[in-house]
C-alpha cells in the first residue's frame, strides 16, 4: 500500500494543532482558576473574621433555651453551677456531681491502671447514669440534664457515707437520689425516690439509660478485649456474651443485673426488684483510641401503681475477685471466666481443686512464681500415677516390638491382616494398645482449667517473677517495632522454655520408641513445639511458666521410671505368662474380629477379580 506524503503531513499538523489546542486551554484554564482564588482569599480578607466564642456561646443559649422549653415546671434546675463532692473508703473514691445527681469519677485505690494512676471505671465524657422525667404536657428532659439540690455527705455510725440530691418542681414534687458507700466495700447503694409517680413517669416506668466507657488498663489491649464479656443474671441463672465489632443484646425476661466486665475489673448495675426488661449495645473502638467497648443500657424499672414510689438499686465498681463477689450472694463471681462455652466443665475443676491449692501455697509463699512451680508440682504428683501407667503400657508395647516386627514383615503389605494379628498379639499378651494414650488425654481438662486461671487470676496481676513484670500477661525479652503474623511483637522467653522442654521430651520418647511404622509419626512430635511458640507467645507468663515446670518434671520422671522403676525383664516375663492364660473374648472383641474377618474376605475378592 503507498501512502501519500501530503496526507501524512497533514495528519502529522492536524494532531500537533489538537495538542496545542488542549495545551493552551488548559493553561488558561489554569491562569483563570488563579485570578479567582486570589479574589476570593482578597475577599476573604476584606471580611471580618468570625469570633468563634460568641458562636459557641451562641450555641450554648440555643441549647440552654431548648432545656428551658422542655424543662416546664423544673425550668429552675436547667441553669446551675455544678458542684462535686468526693465518697470514699480505703477501696474506693467516688466524685458525684450535683449535675444529674449521679458519678463523675470512680477511682480504685488498690489498682493501678497502664497510666500508673489508680483504675478509672467512670470518667467524665460517656459514662451517664440518666432517665426522662415528664415535665408538663408533652415534654419530658433526662435527669442527667438537670443541676440537683444537696449534695452535702453525711458520716454514718456504721462508718458509711451517703450523699443526697433532690429535685423539685414549683409545686413541691420531685426526684430524691440518695447514694451510700458502706465502709470497706465496693458496692454502692443507689436509692431513687419518687413523688407523684403519676405524672413525673409514664406508665408508671423509670426508663433508665446507662452508659459505660469501657478503657484500657492492662498492657495487652488486645487480650484484654477478648477476656472483655456482658454478663447478666436472668431467670436465676447467669449467661453473658462476647464483644464483636457491634454487639446488641434484648432483654425481654426480667433482669437482676448486668455486668461490663474486664479482665481484671467490672462496673455492675443491679436492681434489687429486678429490671422488667431492656437491651445493650456495644460498640468497639480502634485499639488507638485505649477504648474497649462503649456500652450503652437501656433498662425498664416498672414501679408499683401509687402516688410515691421508692426503687432500691446497687453499683458495683471493682475488681474480679472471687471471693468478695461470692460474699454477695447475688452470682455476682460468675462473671469470673473460670471456665465457659464447650470448656464450662473445667470450672469446677478450678473451684474444687486449682483454686484452694493456690489459695493455700500463697499463705504459705510469699512469691507467686513460686506458688505456680509448687502447684505445677502438686499437679504432677497428683497424675503421677496416670504417668506411670502411660510409661508402662509403652514399656509393654515395647517388649512386643520385635514379635510385632516379625508378624509383618510375614505379611509384607497386607496391612488389614498385620492389623487383625497385632490386636491379637496385644490381646493376647494383656496389653492396651490405648494404655499410654488415655492418661495422657485425662491430663488436658488440667491445662485447659490452669489456661482459664490464669487469664483470669486477679493476685497475679502485676506481680513480678524472674524476667517477668506482669505474670497476667505474657513476658517479653525484646520488643520489636512490628508486628509478626501468628507469632506477635514480642520474644517471650518463657515461650521458648516451654517448645524446647516440649522438644526435648519428644526427642527422649523417640529415642525410647524405635522403629515406629509410619513414617509421618517420626516427625510428628517435632511439630509441636514449633507450634507452641506462635500458640503461647502471647498467653500470660504465669501459664507458660507453669508448662516449662511441668515439662522438666515430666523429662525426670521419664528418666527416673524408665531407668529405675519399670523392669523391662519383669514385663517380658508378665507379658509370656499372659500369653498362656486363658482368654475370654468380650462380645465388642468379638463383633470387632466378625467385622475385621469380613472385610479381609471383601478385601481377597476384589484381589481375586484383579
């Protein structure tokens, strides 16, 4: 094909004008949007600046006039100064606020949070205590918007303290909020009295909202959400639920009380006539922000049909403990993860066993790392009789290994008929091919009791031991600046203890069980340990120093049984004298050899069609 020069040439000047036009265009286009800003910066200039204060105050008189107009006959409480006033005893400091007669702040003296500052459970900003008020004809306003009269403490023979605000309408009706903080105790009594329930309350309900901002107080925010929960007390039993990104919960039975609950801490709200219904939301927050969870409560209070009425409540600002939540016989220690879920039987192994041991060794020791090492050891002498008999029937399976090494290789790859005379070598001998395997799996309900301990063992908290700063949380030797999938931002060393112990048991069991038939078992055990690390890297110290302890006993114990105790000559002999008693077959041996007979049989026709 030729192509004409002209009609290239004019292409060529065709498509450079195009690209001269969009050029310049643009550049215009540029040049105007330039001339414009500096009009409207000049503008802008020209004008007077903003007082940003008198918009806020602005803002300010708007809502304050919106108050008013809802407020009615309590329009007098809506302006106020807001006064504070401090309850406190050796656990706890309580800043109440005249401002909706509720907490401002609540501070416990015996814990400190990440800050080094003494534990926050309410702050200033989310938390509220509040319910609507009818005030005249279609208006109503929350409490928490109104400024209480009172607000004086008075001191008390029992050595409690109570606060009391009042409210009143031009007409002598009101609201009373009393408040009293017993001596040594975390429970605070919250007393809600009402005249003229009538007309201050519809249907006769006080419809209180609660909200709790839940921070963060341990240095593993990350574990401290998971060990976060809503747990509440319904139909005389306890049941909770677990934090997600949104989390809503509706109450339609009555409800004791609801608990925020912490690892190490929980706010509580209860009511000693029950709430007659209600639902929570909780939201979760960035790990940036140090804020778990902001939940928010709506509970319904129905209230006896009468003129006056008074409503019995309690708040529960404290640690986990046990004990003192026990005391108050409200099922209050259930919140406690002891144990929950598909693991709920474990707890009762930590109630009646785990628990008192460690109770007892911590009067008798002063240092919890040690208590953990005397209870590891308490723990081992406890199973050591099921680690004998796992020895044992290892050792029996042993001395029939060259038996067993004949039998097959006489039948070479017919592995169902290798199958079929094992069990009968085992059989035969007295011998449990499970033996060493069902001590062993009896041994995990332990561990999986100690792991729910552990992460939720108040004493341990903050307690040093060795290379460890918090035996609630995991140790760490060295911090990186990232973070590491499956494995974390940390080396704890306790961690590798634990694989290289648990490797050096698997090397020792190896060398004690040569030969082994499949291949893929060899390597099996080395597996393990690997897996520990990215599995325990992150578990509070306190466990992983309790399984290194365990894994040492465990390498004596093999040395010291295999070397000393078990007579490997004595169970030959045991095992021959076996062989020449008689033997009754149960009706599930039976039916076992009936099943494997028939399909040997299957398994020779389908050889004989080949």
């Amino acid at each position: 094909m030729q192509f004409d020069k002209n009609a290239i040439l004019g292409f060529v000047m065709l498509a450079l004008m195009f690209l001269g036009f969009f050029y310049f265009t643009r550049v215009g286009q540029l040049e105007v949007e330039k001339q414009n800003k500096q009009i409207q910066d000049s503008i802008a200039g020209i004008r007077p600046k903003v007082d940003i204060i008198q918009e806020r105050a602005d803002s300010v008189q708007i809502e304050t006039q919106a108050r008013k107009t809802a407020a009615g006959q309590f329009v007098s409480a809506v302006s106020g100064t807001e006064q504070e006033v401090i309850l406190e005893n050796d656990l706890l400091k309580i800043v109440f606020t005249n401002k909706g007669a509720q907490p401002k702040l609540v501070q416990l003296k015996r814990y400190n949070s990440i800050d080094s500052q003494g534990v926050k459970l309410v702050q200033e900003g989310f938390d509220k205590l509040s319910y609507p008020i009818n005030t005249e004809a279609n208006r109503i306003i929350q409490t928490s918007d109104l400024f209480f009269e009172g607000g004086a403490v008075s001191s008390n023979e029992d050595g409690s303290q109570t606060v009391t605000y009042t409210l009143k309408d031009s007409s002598g009706r009101g609201i009373v909020h009393r408040f009293s903080l017993p001596k040594d105790q975390y429970m605070v009594d919250w007393t809600i009295e009402v005249e003229d329930v009538n007309n201050l309350l519809t249907q006769n309900s006080i419809n209180l909202i609660w909200q709790n901002e839940v921070k963060q107080h341990e240095k593993d925010i990350t574990t401290e959400k998971r060990e976060t929960q809503i747990g509440f007390w319904t139909d005389n039993e306890f049941d909770y639920f677990t934090l997600g990104r949104k989390s809503e919960k509706q109450f339609e039975k009555p409800v004791q009380w609801l608990s925020v609950k912490q690892k190490f801490f929980n706010t509580t709200l209860i009511a000693k006539n029950n709430f007659s219904s209600g639902k929570i939301q909780c939201t979760e927050s960035h790990d940036s922000t140090g804020v778990i969870t902001d939940a928010t409560v709506n509970f319904k209070l129905s209230l006896p049909a009468g003129d006056k009425a008074t409503v019995p409540l309690q708040l529960y600002y404290g640690p986990n403990d046990y004990k003192i939540l026990k005391n108050y016989n409200l099922g209050l220690q259930n919140v406690i993860n002891l144990g929950q879920g598909i693991y709920a039987f474990v707890k009762y192994i930590n109630k009646w066993l785990i628990m008192p041991i460690f109770d007892l060794l911590s009067r008798m020791v002063g240092n919890y790392g040690l208590v953990i090492a005397l209870l590891t050891i308490f723990i081992r002498l406890l199973t050591s009789p099921l680690v004998y008999t796992s020895y044992l029937s290892g050792a029996k399976m042993k001395a029939l290994r060259p038996e067993l090494d004949i039998l097959k290789a006489k039948m070479k790859d017919d592995q169902q008929a290798y199958a079929m005379e094992q069990m009968k070598v085992y059989r035969s001998a007295g011998v449990n091919p499970l033996g060493g395997c069902i001590p062993a799996l009896l041994q995990i309900p332990i561990f999986f009791s100690l792991y729910s301990y552990f992460n939720a063992a108040l004493e341990l908290r903050g307690q040093s031991f060795l290379w460890a700063t918090d035996l609630s949380s995991y140790d760490s030797i060295f911090t990186f600046g990232f973070n590491i999938p499956f494995y974390g931002n940390h080396i704890s060393l306790f961690t590798i203890l634990a694989a290289v112990t648990s490797l050096l048991i698997s090397v020792y069991s190896m060398s004690q069980t040569p030969n082994m038939d499949n291949p893929m078992m060899k390597y099996m055990p080395y597996f393990f340990p690997i897996m520990l690390i990215g599995i325990f890297n992150s578990l509070p110290s306190a466990l992983t120093w309790y399984y290194t302890v365990s894994n040492v006993i465990t390498l004596g114990l093999q040395y010291v049984i295999q070397n000393y105790i078990i007579d490997h000559d004595k169970i030959l002999a045991q095992l021959e004298l076996n062989k020449k008693k008689p033997k009754v077959k149960s009706k599930w041996q039976e039916r076992l050899e009936q099943i494997q007979e028939a399909q040997k049989k299957m398994q020779q026709e389908k050889n004989k069609k080949r």
